[in-house]
C-alpha cells in the first residue's frame, strides 16, 4: 500500500533528530529518521550533483528518487532543477523526515509557492512498484523524465554484493523502464564495488536498456578515499567519456576539480628501482589512481616525463619522476606530497634516531619536515612532534616531507618546492 504526502503538507510532528549537515548553508537543518543520518547523500556531493544534471536536456516528468532516503538528494534536485521531484521510501518516518526536508529547502530558497514545490510528492511505499506509486498520486497521467537510485546497504558489509542493495537494482530498472521512454538515470553505487561487479551492475541495466549510453563517475572529497561511485546512463551520461573523476572541493564556493576520459584505463605496474637523490617523488591521490584516470592526469601534470611508479596500491601511490610537476590550483589538490629527494636516509626512524634527521634537515633548511609514510599508530605522533618542536624554532625556511621507498629500509628525504614557484610548476 502507497501512501503519498505532498511536502507543502508535511509535517514534522514525531520526527526528533534535526541535523546541520556539515557542507550545508549554515541554519539549513535536516530532519532524519530510523537511523537515516549516516545515509544521507552529504548535501554538497548532492547539490553538485544536482547541478551536474542542470546541463542536460531532460524530457517532462517527475525527477524520481525510489529509494530516499532523508530525502536530501532529492531536495537538491528539487531545488536547483526547479522541477517537481517524486521521492518513495520504504520507511514512514524516514519518507515522513523527506517530505520535510524537501519543504525545509523550499523554505530557504523562498520557493514556497513556485508549482515545482507545490507539484511535488513523497510516497511511502516500495520503490521498486511503479504502477503502485504513480497510482498513490491520484487521478492523472504522470511520467518520469530522471531516475536517481541510492540503495540502502547492509552496514558493515565486507563484500558489498550486490544482491544486498535494497532495493534491489533488476526490480527498480524492470519496475520503471515502461515510465522511462528515454532513459535517464543516475545509479549511486557502493564506493567499494570492484571491478567485476560493475561489469555485473552493467549487464543489468543492459538486460533492460541493451547498449544504452553510459559514464562511470568516481567521486572524492579527499583524504584519498573514493567516497561515491555513480553510474550515468542514457541521457545524462557524456557520450565522450566512459570515465569521470570528481575531486569536491572543501568549500562550496569552489569549482570541483573533473577529468574525463572515453579510453579503457591503462594497467599502471610498479616496476623496481633504486631511490635516487636528485629525482622527484610524489605522493599522488589514491582515489584518482582508483577511478583509472590517473594516466591523463599526468599527460598535464607531467608531460614528457614518463616517470616510474614504486607503489601503485594503497593509500599513498607513490611516482619518482624526472622533473617538477606542473600544477595549477585544482589539480594541487591531487597531491598529496610532492618535492626532490635531497637525502636518502638508511636508518631506521624512531625516538633515539629523530635528532639525526633533524640534523640533516637543517642542513638544508628545512624548517617542517612532515612525515609521510605508514609508521605505528602510537609512534607516527611522537616522532612528528619531535620533528615539529624541534625544527621550528631554528633557520630552516623551507618545507620538506620524508617518504618511504617500497623496496628495501631506505627513507628519502625531499624538498617541497617554494610556494613562489608553485604557481605553475614544481
Ligand atoms: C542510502 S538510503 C538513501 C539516502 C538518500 N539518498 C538521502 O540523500 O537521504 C536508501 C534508502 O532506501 C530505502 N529502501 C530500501 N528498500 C526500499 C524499497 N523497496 N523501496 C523504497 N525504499 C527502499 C531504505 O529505507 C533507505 O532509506
């Protein structure tokens, strides 16, 4: 059974957790429900979605969120498409803490009386039953121009299967595809799903739409970590690129930083090779390494230089290169560590060998030294603290980090380079 509320109607009696979102405009609070908080889409991941979708030509209908959660992606959509949004969540109180939120940001953007508001719907029910939905909203032949699928997942889940998304992805398409004559989809995807399960994710939706246009979109908020991946079909894909990778930056005032590529990914392999002082070392974003774009960022960042690779796994892909990367302000943000080997250092690093790398880093001039490799937990604070007091209060004017080398004890020490030449090349 459906039950369909308009948000001009809601009401947020016995709904009691209110929340700012962190990347929201401050006093935009959101109501959740059923625990729905850690599920919610972070509002500027879905408004940046939201204003991805702006760019596209879509047809008349409903932009519809079958699974919504909070309902967060689809105020955003609401909101800055202008269009009526049609939400259904399984959950009453989370679709109830939906149609709040969805007034909640009409209300800040004063759109309380604009038809897209007042046309919109949230219906509580099972998202994958099309006819039940559209049969909740009363008399009047409605269609669907957009369909966004953010399905609940076990939390903790070690393998991300997807037979365990709710609900599941074969009923949403096969539910919808007779209401979607020219397919426009959004999938938000596990952001741990491998290889093989998108290909799986891939044959779904063409038992439903064979052929049907398609980009992979991987998107990171930082700290190196894939934090959504989206599958693009139809309409909103980009015939151009089968891959996009999205770095949101930390404000929202900033542009997001998006490569795009149409090519199969190349295998990036480590290849050994001894620490040389003298050549460059960076330590690059293991997200972008995750989504295969990483070989087209480098045609930009280090063009002619082919580089080798020491570490390609892991949260720190680590590159030896022959001459200063050229970043401008976005792609800096891709990097992680960068500078020239000016020591290689064959000691272990611990409390009674720290004073020898202050030494040597005062040497040359270095007046921070961050340490930039895996170390114990209880030792990787005490060793850069050390370094920090110690460093700090002598001559050094320049800033450096110190790596470790895959193969073998070595650790090297590198130089970042000034901020006065980091404008376009370093
Ligand atoms: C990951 S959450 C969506 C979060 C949402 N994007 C937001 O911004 O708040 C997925 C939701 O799907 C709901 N769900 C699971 N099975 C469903 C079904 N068959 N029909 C409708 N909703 C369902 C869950 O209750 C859960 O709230």
């Amino acid at each position: 059974m459906h039950q369909a509320v308009r948000p001009v109607d809601a009401s947020a009696v016995g709904l009691v957790e209110q929340a700012q979102d962190a990347t929201a405009p401050p006093g935009l609070l959101f109501h959740h429900a059923n625990e729905g908080r850690p599920l919610a889409t972070p509002w500027q991941i879905a408004a940046l979605r939201a204003q991805a979708l702006r760019e596209h030509d879509l047809a008349n209908g409903f932009i519809l969120d079958c699974a919504c959660g909070s309902g967060i992606q689809l105020a955003a959509y609401a909101a800055t498409l202008q269009r009526p949004v049609l939400g259904v969540e399984l959950a009453p109180e989370r679709a109830q803490a939906s149609a709040v939120n969805v007034r909640s940001v009409a209300a800040h953007t004063r759109s309380m009386d604009e038809a897209w508001f007042l046309n919109s719907f949230v219906v509580c029910g099972d998202g994958t039953d099309a006819e039940g939905v559209l049969s909740s909203l009363g008399e009047g032949r409605f269609s669907v121009s957009f369909l966004h699928l953010d399905p609940a997942r076990p939390r903790n889940s070690r393998t991300h299967a997807l037979e365990e998304m709710q609900p599941p992805l074969h009923r949403v398409l096969e539910g919808w595809a007779p209401y979607l004559d020219d397919p426009a989809l959004l999938l938000d995807l596990s952001p741990r799903l491998t290889s093989d399960q998108r290909d799986e994710v891939e044959t779904i939706v063409d038992a439903v739409w064979p052929g049907v246009q398609r980009t992979w979109e991987w998107t990171s908020r930082g700290r190196g970590r894939v934090d959504r991946l989206a599958l693009w079909l139809g309409r909103v894909a980009d015939p151009s690129a089968a891959r996009r990778f999205v770095r949101v930056p930390s404000s929202l005032a900033d542009a997001p930083v998006v490569l795009t590529s149409a090519a199969t990914p190349e295998a990036i392999e480590a290849r050994h090779h001894p620490p040389q002082r003298g050549e460059h070392v960076s330590i690059l974003d293991a997200a972008l390494m995750e989504s295969g774009l990483m070989t087209e960022w480098l045609r930009i960042a280090a063009p002619d230089d082919v580089g080798r690779w020491a570490c390609v796994e892991g949260r720190r892909p680590q590159l030896h290169h022959d001459r200063p990367l050229r970043l401008d302000s976005g792609s800096r943000t891709l990097v992680q560590a960068t500078g020239k080997v000016v020591e290689l250092l064959k000691f272990p690093l611990d409390e009674s060998t720290v004073d020898r790398l202050v030494e040597t880093a005062l040497e040359h001039r270095l007046g921070s030294v961050k340490l930039r490799y895996d170390l114990a937990p209880n030792l990787q604070p005490k060793l850069q603290g050390s370094l920090d007091r110690q460093l700090r209060r002598r001559h050094g004017d320049r800033q450096g980090f110190v790596a470790q080398h895959p193969h073998g004890e070595v650790l090297m020490l590198c130089v970042c380079p000034s901020p006065a030449r980091e404008t376009d090349s370093i």
